[in-house]
C-alpha cells in the first residue's frame, strides 16, 4: 500500500505527541479510505474496517477532530501496524515507508531486521 504525502502528514500529525490541535475530518477520512475500507452513514459518521477491527467514527461537528478522536486513530491504526517510526524518517530526511509493518515484513523489508 502507497500512501501519498498528504496521507503521510496527516499520519504524522495522528501520532504527534502532544496531539496537533488542527488535524481536518477530511484529511482523516481521506487516509482511513485510503488504508482500510469505509462507508460513509447518513449523518456523515465513518465505519471504518482497518486490521480487522471495526469503528464507527462520529464525523465532529466542526472541521477539526478532537483529542479523544486522535486517541482512537492511534489506538486503531497501531493496530494495523502503523506507527509513527515510519514517519520520523520522513523528518529527519529519510524514505518513509508507511505501509503497515505485516506487508513489510511479508517483503523481508531490511529496516525492519534491523530494529
């Protein structure tokens, strides 16, 4: 799985302590379809299936997600095996690979044999 630079960020700014305080719905939509499988209800809530596990994610009533929110993304996409490692390369001027860590190790990925 790709993800592009848009994704990445906001993957970033999931796993950025402390929480950022302007991370958009639609950017968090944007990277949830792009790593799992959504359907979007009738009140613009998301069920999303990533890694197995099922939420339904009540879309905010403003455009910025809340604390609590990041706190279940994290929770949901550490899960998935994504973590914020993958994303510290990207700024300290490295190639991140996002992909979730079971396809890198599936792909004997070397970063991975040598953590």
């Amino acid at each position: 799985m790709h993800l592009n630079n848009k994704h990445r960020d906001t993957l970033e700014r999931i796993f950025r302590h402390p929480a950022s305080g302007n991370t958009k719905w639609r950017q968090v939509s944007s990277l949830l379809e792009a790593v799992g499988a959504t359907t979007e209800e009738d009140a613009g809530d998301l069920t999303v299936t990533l890694g197995g596990e099922t939420e339904v994610l009540r879309r905010p009533h403003g455009k910025d997600v809340d604390e609590q929110m990041i706190v279940d993304l994290r929770r949901m996409l550490a899960r998935a095996g994504f973590t914020a490692a993958a994303e510290s390369a990207q700024t300290m001027g490295g190639s991140p690979d996002a992909r979730p860590r079971s396809e890198r190790e599936a792909e004997g990925d070397p970063d991975e044999e040598a953590r």
